[in-house]
C-alpha cells in the first residue's frame, strides 16, 4: 500500500459495512426489541440481550463473508 492509499476505503468495505448496518437495525425494527427489552426484567433481559447481540453479530459475520466471498470470485473471473 502507498502513501497516496493510506487512508482511502476501499468501496466494496463501505457497501459491506453499509448492509450489515441496514441489516441489523431492519431485525431490530422488525422483531420490536425495544419493546421487548421494556416491558421484561432484568435478570431475564441480560441473558437475552447478550445472546442476541452475538446472534447478530454472527450474521454480520456470514453477509460480510458473503460479500467477501463474491468480490473473491469476481476478482478470478476478471483474471
């Protein structure tokens, strides 16, 4: 990497981080978890939230590896 790259993203991780965000807030909106989080107590919320947020975050996992996985294979067709 040059100096001139240094500090420029890269497009597709834009779009990539861009999507797992959309995604994320579109579950939450989805499944009313700020309700759900309200209206439950709090010995029974923290499992809950911490189980949710590594659900989550295994998904943004897997679309950004899907991402990844397709930029991969476009990069050995264009070759």
């Amino acid at each position: 990497m040059n100096n001139e790259n240094k500090g420029k993203k890269e497009p597709w991780r834009i779009i990539a981080f861009i999507i797992s965000v959309l995604f994320i807030v579109f579950m939450w909106v989805k499944n009313d978890i700020v309700n759900i989080y309200t209206t439950m107590p709090e010995e029974q919320a923290v499992p809950l939230i911490a189980t949710t947020l590594a659900v989550y975050l295994v998904k943004v996992a897997v679309i950004s590896g899907g991402i990844l996985l397709i930029k991969w294979i476009v990069g050995k067709i264009r070759k």
